[in-house]
C-alpha cells in the first residue's frame, strides 16, 4: 500500500501547555501560570507527544526540563498558535465591549441634516476604536445593499413603501410634515397647524415630476393631486425657488431645523398616520455585532433631541 501521511490534530491547549513549559522550564511554574494543577499539565504534554508520534519534546531532569530537538522545531509554530489565539480573543472581546471592528451603516438624505450627525457624533465619543463607513441612499437602495451584506444598519423612512417588512426594524421617530412658503405667501402667520388642502392651488417645488412614492403622497391622500412646477433635487435648492416665490415644498421634521431664515415652515395637520416613519433596519436572520446595538442607542437619543414631539 501506498504511504499515506495524516496531519496529526493538534489541541489548542496542549500547545498552550507546551508554550508555558518551553517558557519557564518547569511543569510546576508553568502550572503555576496557567492556573492548572502540575498533573494537567503533564497530561497535556503527554497527549501532544503522542500526537506528535510519540516523540518527547522535553527532557525530564532532577531541576525542571529541557526541550528536545523535537520540542526546539515546535516552539515557534507553537507561539504563532498561541500568539494568534490571543490576538482572536483580543479582537472578540474588543467587539463585545465595542472598542473595536467596523461599523457599516447608510441613510436617506433628510436623516443626514441632524440626526445622523448627531448620533454619529455621540457614537465616535463613547467607541472611538470602531471605525465607520457611511453610505447615503434612498431608501429602496440602502436596503438592496443591507440584504446583499454590504450594510450593517440602514436608517430608512417609510416614504415611497419600500417592503419594510423583510427587515428587523427599530423604530426611531414618526415624522411630522411642514410646508415651506416664501415670505409672501398668503399662508404666513396663521397660527396652527394647516390642513394640506389649503395649498392644493399652489404650485409645487419637489424631488419628481410625480407625487407617488414620495413625501407628496400626503397630498394625494388629501384628495387633491398637486401641481409640480419645478422639479429640483436637492434640498438647498429646493429652499431658494421657495424663498423666491416660485412654489411651495414639503419638509419633512428632520429637515425642519437647517431651513433658510427667508423661508417659514407651516407645520402640516396630522390627520390619521403620521406622514411617515423613520426606523434602524438590519437584515433579518443575521446577527448584529454589538456596534449596531449600540448605534441604534445613539440614533435613539439623538431621535429624541432632533424630534421631541414624533421620537
């Protein structure tokens, strides 16, 4: 028959046994070290020898031992063993205390204007060690790339129904709607909250030409189909046609604090659900690392201070 060579299985804790023996010289201060009694040791580096093909790795003398050129061949695969396995335990310990490995997480543009920020700022300060990596999407993007395993949290708004469901979700806030008209506008200085029907003759600023899907959905729930004049994308712009009289713009609460001072918001009336709900979402059936729990902490408290009436 042909020779077949069969990798001997090595213990973990023989080789840590043979580290401590190989360091000290002695099965009694090695015991000593490891907290073991001097018999287990014993019977660790005995099962290693006989793993090994029964060769000794140590010489037994009146005072201590002495390695064999066996056991001299052994010693620094040994400490590559134990030096790894202490860098694992380091490392995993360091995840479960959130003093170390990574963070990926993504959110929609309006979270970015206060909460974000502030949560991100709050996280950083209590676990300096994790290092994050910050994607910004629309919702339906950002959970594509949280079931695809590029994300570990996503911060997403029920705006445009997105299939929520497939998601563990931690809710964060229900936002309330304003709308933002010019200095001008008729509107300005009613006190209260105004029905989204008072400006369905108004011309309208949004991200669309159309309203579904988009925080504009209010307005068709409301029974009239607003009148898109200008489509703008981005939010700073968005402020400037207002404030130029050119149309009026939804804004959602978590965007309600970074508006221009030439523009005022009129809170909208809630009537029925709340124009949308912001949440944490991680993917379902895979565990989260202690650094998401955590965040979701921070996102939370931040929630709380951005929106205080909808957290």
């Amino acid at each position: 028959m042909p020779y077949t060579h069969r990798e001997p299985e090595l213990s973990t804790v023989w080789l840590r046994a043979f580290v401590e023996v190989a360091r000290h010289g002695s099965f009694t201060v090695a015991a000593r070290a490891l907290g073991w009694t001097q018999s287990a040791v014993s019977r660790q580096i005995a099962s290693l020898e006989q793993a090994l093909g029964g060769a000794p790795l140590f010489d037994r003398l009146p005072r201590g031992v002495r390695l064999t050129e066996a056991g001299r061949v052994l010693v620094p695969y040994a400490e590559s063993v134990a030096e790894a396995l202490r860098g694992a335990t380091l490392e995993l310990a360091a995840l479960r205390e959130v003093a170390g490995g990574r963070l990926r997480f993504g959110a929609f543009p309006t979270a970015d204007a206060a909460l974000v920020p502030q949560a991100l700022a709050a996280f950083r300060t209590r676990h300096p060690g994790v290092r994050v990596v910050r994607e910004e999407g629309l919702t339906p993007r950002l959970l594509d790339r949280l079931a695809a395993g590029h994300l570990d949290l996503a911060v997403v708004s029920t705006t445009g129904g997105a299939p929520l469901e497939s998601y563990e979700l931690r809710h964060l806030l229900d936002e309330s709607l304003f709308v933002a008209v010019s200095a001008g506008h008729p509107l300005v200085g009613h006190e209260g909250p105004v029905r989204l029907g008072r400006f369905a003759d108004d011309d309208w600023i949004s991200g669309g030409s159309r309203p579904e899907g988009t925080l504009l959905d209010a307005a068709l729930r409301q029974g009239f189909s607003p009148r898109v004049a200008h489509v703008v994308a981005e939010w700073t712009a968005k402020q400037g046609y207002v404030a130029a009289g050119l149309g009026v713009a939804l804004v959602p609460a978590l965007a309600a604090g970074s508006v221009r001072p030439d523009v005022t918001l009129l809170r909208v009336l809630d009537e029925g659900a709340p124009a949308r709900a912001v949440y944490a979402a991680t993917s379902r059936g895979r565990t989260p690392a202690p650094a998401v729990e955590a965040f979701v902490g921070v996102l939370r408290e931040a929630a709380a201070r951005v929106c205080p009436a909808a957290s």
